[in-house]
C-alpha cells in the first residue's frame, strides 16, 4: 500500500519514460518532478516549516556558503517528519531505485548532511559536487540526492535557481527554480557540479526552503571526498577564496571522520564569526 503524503501513484506510473530521460539528462543523470506531495500534505509542510528564528537551525556560514540546516526530526512537526519517513521508505527507495538504475539504496535517516534547509536573503551555496561517503558508516558511498522544496512562493525574481555545470566547470547545462512541492532528483558522483552561487534577493524574513535527502550503497572501498567547491568562469578573485575555504573544509572533514568533531560546535563558532563581521 503506498503512502498517504507522497503521490507515488503517479509517480510510478510516470517511471518508464521518466527514467529513461533520468540516464539520458545533461549534465548528468537528474529529474524534476513536480506534485510530489498531496495538495494536503504540501500545505501542511508548508505551514510546520520552523521559523526563520527557530532555535533549532544551525548555520553552515562560511566563503562558499550561507545556509542553515535541521537535521533533527524530532524538532519538526508530525507532517513534516512523517513527509520525511515516507521518503526513507521501501517503496520510495524502490521508486528511487527503478528510476536511477541504481540497487541497494540505503536511505539515511541521521541526515548526514542533509534535512531541512532554509537560505535566507543574501544567503548563497557555491558550486560544488558532494561529498561522497557517510561520515559515520564510512563504507557507505553517496549514490543519490532528493531535494524537495518546501517554499509556499518563489518568485524567479528571488533567484536561487540550482544551477546544473558540466564537469568540466565550463558551463550551467541547466537551471532548477525551487518552485514549492518540487523535487529535483540527480545522481551524486564526483563532478556532478551544483549550487546557486549567486546572493537571493529574497524579502527579509523569507527563505529559501527544502528538504534534503541523501541515498547510499554499501561498498567494500568506496572513494572518499569531501565537498568539492568550484569557482564558476567569471568569478574572477573570488577564486582564490573558494579554494581556500575549499582546502580548510576539507582538513574538518578529515578531523571530523578521525576524532568525531560536533557539527553543532563548529556550526556555533561559525555563527560568532559571521555576526563578528557583520560587525566589523
């Protein structure tokens, strides 16, 4: 029987011409499928969505991003958590497994770097492909992203449009706006460039909105990475910036994996920081 908040219904039915389009997708393997949720679902995500003030956000601030995120269920309303459960389902990940070409999908319900996200205006998240393994159950390799929007308006005018490059770093291939009960789903690999680099402009007090979902494979020596930050053509000195924050994300990766260093405690001094030069 399939769940009562996700349209899988017609999600399956959509499934042979829509994962055939999934392998053939530029720059790599990506759908967006809108009317994921019941209408009824939606508007009450929508409505348990916390605040932008909400206690339990913690901010990811640093050169190649400004975002917050919440990867505490327990903190979320009943919609939104059960919305949550039903994705890290088996009938989900069949779904995801029938249309991605790709078996054993393991969902990840500690959110390792996923759950929900809010951007807020002038926030950004530059160009980057994922990192690529679990940061607990490290024989788990990243396979498969879900993003779904959670935004009741979105005017294109906000910006915050995913931009899609190719591996090369020579081009947006494709541009994804975060229209609300919207789900982008792509293969996660190591050159499948992401991210909307560019400050919203969104009202104060409004906020880019989703919830994110990450599906793994048990591998025997999967390739470990961390988040792989790219400068786009035209980003002229912003590039020596990004590498930098680049190489210093990568050196707490390797911490955080050795000596199980808190996200929340780094989250909080980044947060200090942030307020310090918004002083300064």
């Amino acid at each position: 029987m399939s769940g009562t908040l996700v349209d899988l219904h017609r999600l399956r039915a959509e499934l042979p011409e829509r994962s055939a389009a999934y392998a053939e997708a530029d720059p790599f393997p990506h759908t967006v499928v809108d009317g994921v949720l019941t209408p009824e679902a939606f508007a009450a995500a929508v409505a348990q969505f916390p605040p932008v003030g909400d206690p339990f956000w913690r901010g990811y601030l640093h050169v190649n991003e400004t975002k917050y995120s919440n990867t505490s269920p327990d903190t979320w309303g009943a919609t939104l958590s059960a919305v949550a459960k039903e994705l890290c389902g088996p009938e989900f990940v069949a779904y995801l497994e029938q249309l991605t070409g790709i078996d054993g999908l393991i969902p990840d319900w500690s959110m390792d770097g996923g759950g929900l996200h809010q951007t807020l205006r002038g926030g950004h998240l530059n160009i980057h492909a994922d990192f690529s393994t679990h940061h607990v159950h490290e024989t788990w390799a990243r396979r498969v992203n879900i993003l779904l929007y959670l935004n009741e308006e979105w005017p294109a005018e906000w910006g915050g449009q995913l931009e899609l490059w190719d591996r090369d770093m020579t081009a947006c291939a494709a541009k994804v706006t975060p229209a609300g009960n919207r789900m982008l789903v792509f293969t996660t690999s190591l050159d499948s460039f992401h991210g909307h680099p560019d400050p919203l402009t969104c009202p104060e007090g409004q906020a880019r909105r989703s919830l994110a979902l990450y599906y793994f494979t048990q591998e025997a020596e999967p390739v470990r990475r961390s988040t792989n930050y790219r400068a786009r053509p035209g980003d002229g000195a912003k590039r020596v910036a990004i590498w930098a924050d680049r190489n210093a994300l990568d050196l707490y990766d390797r911490l955080k994996r050795r000596f199980g260093i808190s996200d929340t405690a780094v989250q909080s001094l980044l947060a200090r920081a942030s307020r310090l030069r918004r002083r300064g």
